[in-house]
C-alpha cells in the first residue's frame, strides 16, 4: 500500500517454523478496525506474541499509536540493532544456543 515510501524505523527478526507459520496465520485474520485498535495496536500485539519481545505502542493507556510503536522501536534497535542481515532471533539471541532455525 506504500509503495515507494521508507519506514520511519525497522526491526528484522529471525522467526523459527513455528513462529513464521503463526504470522502467516495472524496475516489472513480479517481484522475490525478501531479506535481501541489500530495498526499500531495489531503491529505491536504481532509482533510482541509471536517474538516474546515487549513491542510496546501502548499511549497513555488509551489506545495504540505508530508514534509510541516508532519510540519503542528506537529504543529497541538502540539495545540491539537489527538488519536484514543481522536480524533478531533464534538462535543468536535465544537464552539457549541449542536451537538450529
């Protein structure tokens, strides 16, 4: 839909099986949207349910925004940064380097 148009800011993730079939899952979900939730809403719930890491968007206890969603992951990428080819993710960040995807 914004074809052409840079992002603000980025996080790259490495999903495992598991994780990558649950986002295709999350992605053909016919969603309602609405005050209460958002783009930022669902973004940050994806995200933050299927990577176990907080990917806050959370303004004021009201509603979701892209500006809170864009702060959290500034700081985020300020901990670790992240690249296409450095992405967050198993097994590099896992607590346990025994997993392989």
């Amino acid at each position: 839909m914004e074809a052409g148009s840079s992002s603000v800011s980025s996080r790259f993730y490495k999903l495992t099986t598991a994780q990558t079939i649950t986002l295709e899952r999350k992605l053909k979900e016919n969603v309602t949207w609405g005050y209460t939730n958002t783009c930022a809403s669902w973004a940050s719930s994806t995200a933050s349910s299927i990577t176990k890491e907080n990917v806050d968007a959370d303004e004021f206890y009201l509603t979701d925004t892209p500006r809170k969603l864009t702060e959290t992951i500034v700081k985020l990428e300020k901990i670790r940064p992240t690249s296409t080819g450095n992405p967050k993710g198993v097994p590099d960040d896992a607590a346990s380097s025994s997993s392989s995807e």
